[in-house]
C-alpha cells in the first residue's frame, strides 16, 4: 500500500481542489490532528500527499500552531532521507500542507509482517535515519518523536522520516514533553528527559533511534506497562534487557550501539546521529569482513584453552609467582613514569585557519604529533583550514601528547532547485528548503505566464552554490499592456459609453452626477470623462465619467404651417417627427382626406432654433426646417 511523508488523522470534509491547484484524491490514512490524502498538483503535474488539519482542531490555535510548525520545521531541512513538504496554506478554514508523495510502507507496518529484522537489513534502515537526524540537527531542528510510524521505507529499501509536527528548534526552551498539559512523542520511544519534563535535546532523538533498533532486532519494545505513566516511569528507572539475551545471534558489537543508544544519561548516548551511523557503519563492515575482536578474543582464549588442557603444567609455588608479577608491575611503572614524565615540554603554536598541511608541518618542526578531530561544515573557513584545536594555543604540553585539530570542510554547498513555472509563495519554499534566501525585492516583469508565476531564477535550477545564497526570483505581471485610444462618449447615455470604452480596451471608473445649469442634458447622459477623447493610453486604464443629475430641457409648443392634403380623391396620412435636445420624437402622426389644410401643434425640448421638424406624407419627406418654418 501506498503511504505518505506525514503523521496521519481522522476524517473531516475537505474541498476538492485546495489553492487552485492541488486535486484532493483517495484518503492514505489519519492519526491524532489531521487526514492525509493521496493529491495531485496540476501545475507542475506530479503525485502529493496533501496533510489536512482535522476540523475539530482547526479552531484550536496551539494545534494551528503546531501544525504549521511542522511546514516550518521542514522547510530548513532538504535531505533524500526528510520527506520534503512543498506548499502551505488555509482555504476556507481547511489548513493543510502539501507533501512530497512517498510510495512504500511504514516501519511499524512492515515489523508487524516481518517480526524481526536480520541484523544487517536493521543496520541498513537505522544508518538512513541517523543521515536524516544528522542533517535535521545541524540545521537546528530536533523531531521528538521518533518511531517506526514515521519511517516510510520504499520498495527499494530508500528510508525517509516524516511527521516533524513535534519538532522545535534545538535550542527552544518549549521543547519539553508538555504542551497545553499533553505528552508529547510516543511514550514507548521517549527519552528519559522528556519523561521528566526536561529539555528534549538531539540526544532524545538518538535514544528514541535506539529503541527503534531495539525493536527491529528483538520483535518487542524495551519497556512495556499498564499505562503511559508507567511505562515512562521505566524509561527513567529501568534498563532493558540486553537484546542478545532474547536473540542470541545479534552480534555483540551491535547490541554495544543500542546499549549506548539508549543510555540514561545523555551525556553517555552517542552526542551526534554521524557518531551513531559510523559505528552502525563498522559493524555492517564486520559481516563481509573478518569475525569482529570480541569474536576473535574469545576464540583464542577457547582454542588456548583446548590446547593446554592435555598438558601437564609446571605448577610453581604461588609466592613464586606473585614476586615475579610485583616485579613486573614495579618495572612497568618505571617504564612508564620514564615515558610520561620524563618528557620535555612545549608551548602549543596557534594553529586556528592554517591548512591543515601547514599545521602539519608546524607541529612536526616542534616534535608534536597530531591527530585529526572533527570536521564539519563552515561558512567562512575554507575547506581544509583548521578551525580549531585541543590543547588551546600558549598552552604547555609534553611533546608525547598529540594536538588534536579539527578542521573544515568548507561552506556547505547545496542545489538550486528548479522553481520557473511556480508560484512565488511555491518557490520560496522550495528556495528555502534547499536552505538559500530568496533576493529581495522580487523583480517583476510583463510575459505571457499568469500573474504571479517564476519566470526566471538566477543562478540557474541545478547550480550547486552556497548554503544561503540568494536567488533572484522574476515573478510575471502579465502581459504588457498595448497603448490603445480613448473615444469620445460625451452626449451618451451611460449604457452607450460604457459599451463604447470596453471596445476600446478600457474599463469604466468612477461614475459621478453632475448638475447641468442650463438643463440642456437628460439624466444620465454622459457630460464629462476623465480622460479627454483621442488621448493614447494603456490598455486596460480607468475612464471616469460624470453624468447629468437632469432633469433636463423644459418641454416647449411650437406649430407647423403650410401642409396642404392634395385634391385627388385619396386619403393621405401626414407623419411629423421632431429631432431636438432630447432626440427624435414622432409629434403628429394622421389620416386626411383631400384638399384638407392642417396647422398642428407640436412639443419640442431645447432650443427653437435647435430643433428641426420632418414633414411626410405617405411615407416621403415634403419638409425638413426649424420650428415655425412652413
């Protein structure tokens, strides 16, 4: 079955496309907060896991807080062993968090089938996750709930740990096992500290690894109890039972690592999860190579023993020998206080950013031995510089005493990812997963992508830089816009100019009436714009329009003279039609028989002098003049 890089939760309705972009799918599983689904990101056409918080949670802020603690948490990590999470985000109250989708199984899932792990397959999966607390603790970050529910394993044996939802800074001083009055981790993997409340330093993920590996090579967990308060008593009280007492064929240097895995004091532990790997490391090597030197010890002494026992031994008198031990012992004292003491001294030389081979030869001028000690990552001590040294320098030392240097690897280098064709709040995350800064300010540009979609990164998807190098991001605007023309849209109706200015490629603004003095203009008809007619603009632009508050022109009489039926039998029908401030208005509209002689009066607004009256009769035009013309 397919799982997903996420602790898991119970069921809530949950919309089918979150962000506009993410397709909710088939539900994977649930645990305490939240559902986790198997998605589908249309954007960038690839499988996810979408975390979505339960509903009865999403109105608590501690359990808001927490859940996107864990998109925080993770996006300082980027590990091939750390389920990476991609996105982050809220969506009519649905908080959620999209994942990197992870096909395999769970370690909890697969110690229910298996029972056990042969002790090589168990070195194997705890080396991935040491790689993976490693990374997580130089970057600051503690899980605090380390445990087979949150080791996916793939069907090629690929390790990635998941659910960082407990995870906290490494110096956080909330980093106990309370929050709100809840323990938190699980109680059968939790380290003593924490089951007395203390801070949960890294050492508390190498001893919840170390129960882990417990139970991958003996089938059971150390400490079992009635209740979580008892079992956590025993993680304080109690020593397990060595795992080779219930699985004989466990090699003793390997039940060695999950003894001092899971000391007590933290101090005793192994004080980093590379200390750990390594010595999984070794014992790995130890199948395909000769027998271990416990193996070979004991192997000797048996074989020393076997040989001897026929034999028949001189037996001296037991004063005898306990003179020539004593002897011994004083002879060796001597030799020794010769070797120790008896020894010129020196003052250590600064050594602190030489390289490493001219410290090494400084050391040698002055008859000192060296010996290497850690190497880490350093931003800005150049790869094979020392950057630090035991004894400190002015010291005074024997010259058999070795200095011990430990010396850089360098700024720690990292890939860009690939982040053209995503969204800005996408590709930050993305940038500071890889833990690289997003440049500031983001530079923005027209193009034919979508507003707000990286279309340009520098340095290029791929290039290996430092640890905290900006990225300069080029977000699109859109397209750019093309100049277009303001038309002229005084005298229409509001309607009309509106249709006429989206013709245009422009918008509508602001609409304000206007008072009109002389009341020359009906109401709502256009008597100002913004920006003059005929004027280049940006496509897209605002016009604003002031139009007539009315009530405009005051109606008037006038009278047509002169319209003169013809004499021939027939009837006529007589049509006036008036244009004036208001527009074109019928005024008169009649049958008369012939030779009749007609004078009507008509209504006109505006001006006389503005309004022309139309005659027809049947349908042709016999005049077309002002009011009072015949």
């Amino acid at each position: 079955m397919d799982r997903v890089g996420a602790g898991l939760t119970g069921g809530m309705s949950t919309p089918n496309l979150l962000g506009n972009r993410y397709e909710v799918r088939e539900k994977l599983g649930s645990g305490g907060m939240a559902v986790v689904y198997q998605g589908h990101d249309r954007l960038l056409e690839r499988p996810v896991a979408i975390k979505i918080l339960q509903e009865n949670y999403a109105a608590d802020e501690a359990t808001v807080r927490r859940f996107h603690q864990e998109a925080q948490a993770v996006a300082r990590l980027s590990h091939p062993n750390i389920v990476a999470i991609y996105d982050v985000g809220e969506e009519q109250g649905c908080h959620y968090l999209v994942m990197e989708y992870v096909s395999g199984r769970n370690l909890k899932e697969l110690l229910k089938e298996k029972g056990t792990f042969p002790p090589d397959e168990a070195i194997q999966i705890t080396r991935q996750i040491c790689d993976a607390l490693q990374h997580a603790h130089e970057n600051g970050v503690v899980h605090r709930d380390i445990k087979p529910h949150n080791v996916l394993v793939t069907s090629g044996g690929r390790v990635k740990v998941t659910d960082f939802g407990l995870a906290r800074a490494a110096a956080s001083a909330e980093a106990t096992i309370t929050y709100p009055g809840t323990m938190l981790g699980s109680v059968h993997y939790l380290s003593p500290e924490q089951a007395r409340g203390q801070l949960a330093g890294k050492e508390a993920d190498i001893y919840a690894l170390g129960v882990v590996l417990y139970e991958m090579l003996t089938g059971g967990l150390p400490f079992q109890g009635d209740s979580p308060v008892s079992v956590a008593i025993k993680h304080v009280q109690e020593n397990p039972v060595p795992p080779r007492q219930i699985r004989p064929e466990i090699p003793a240097a390997l039940e060695k690592v999950v003894l001092k895995a899971m000391q007590k004091d933290p101090g005793q532990r192994y004080q980093t999860a590379a200390a750990m790997g390594a010595d999984l490391v070794r014992v790995l090597n130890a199948f395909a190579g000769p027998e271990s030197d416990d193996t070979q010890v004991l192997t000797g002494l048996v074989a020393e023993e076997e040989e001897e026992m026929p034999r028949r031994r001189l037996r001296l008198p037991v004063w005898v020998v306990a003179l020539v031990l004593i002897g011994v012992a004083l002879y060796g004292l001597y030799l020794g206080w010769q070797a120790y003491w008896v020894v010129a001294e020196v003052q250590v030389p600064p050594l602190v950013q030489l390289p490493l081979s001219e410290a090494e030869k400084v050391l040698g001028q002055m008859g000192l031995k060296w010996q290497m000690g850690s190497q880490r990552y350093d931003a800005s001590v150049p790869e094979g510089y020392v950057i630090g040294q035991d004894p400190p320098p002015n010291s005074q030392v024997k010259l058999t005493r070795p200095i011990v240097l430990d010396v850089s690897l360098g700024p720690r280098m990292t890939t860009v990812p690939p982040v053209e064709g995503e969204t800005e709040r996408a590709a930050r995350l993305k940038i500071e997963q890889a833990n690289l800064q997003v440049a500031s300010p983001v530079r923005k540009e027209y193009s034919q992508a979508q507003p707000g979609i990286v279309v340009r990164q520098e340095p290029q998807a791929g290039s290996q830089v430092k640890e905290g190098t900006n990225v300069v991001l080029v977000v699109s605007q859109g397209q750019e816009p093309k100049p277009v023309i303001v038309p002229a849209v005084v005298g229409m109706k509001l309607e009309e100019a509106e249709k006429a200015l989206t013709a245009a490629g422009l918008s509508l603004g602001v609409v304000r009436e206007e008072d009109q003095d002389n009341y020359q203009v009906l109401r709502g008809y256009v008597v100002a714009q913004s920006v003059a007619a005929n004027t280049a603009v940006d496509e897209g632009t605002s016009v604003d329009l002031g139009i007539s508050r009315g009530p405009g022109p005051q109606a008037q009489t006038g009278s047509v003279f002169g319209i003169i039926m013809p004499d021939d039998g027939q009837q006529h029908q007589v049509r006036i039609v008036v244009r004036d401030a208001i527009g074109e208005h019928t005024e008169y509209d009649q049958t008369h028989g012939p030779g009749e002689s007609i004078n009507p009066t008509i209504t006109y607004y505006g001006e006389a002098s503005q309004a022309v009256v139309e005659v027809y009769m049947d349908g042709k035009l016999l005049h077309s003049g002002p009011i009072g013309t015949p």
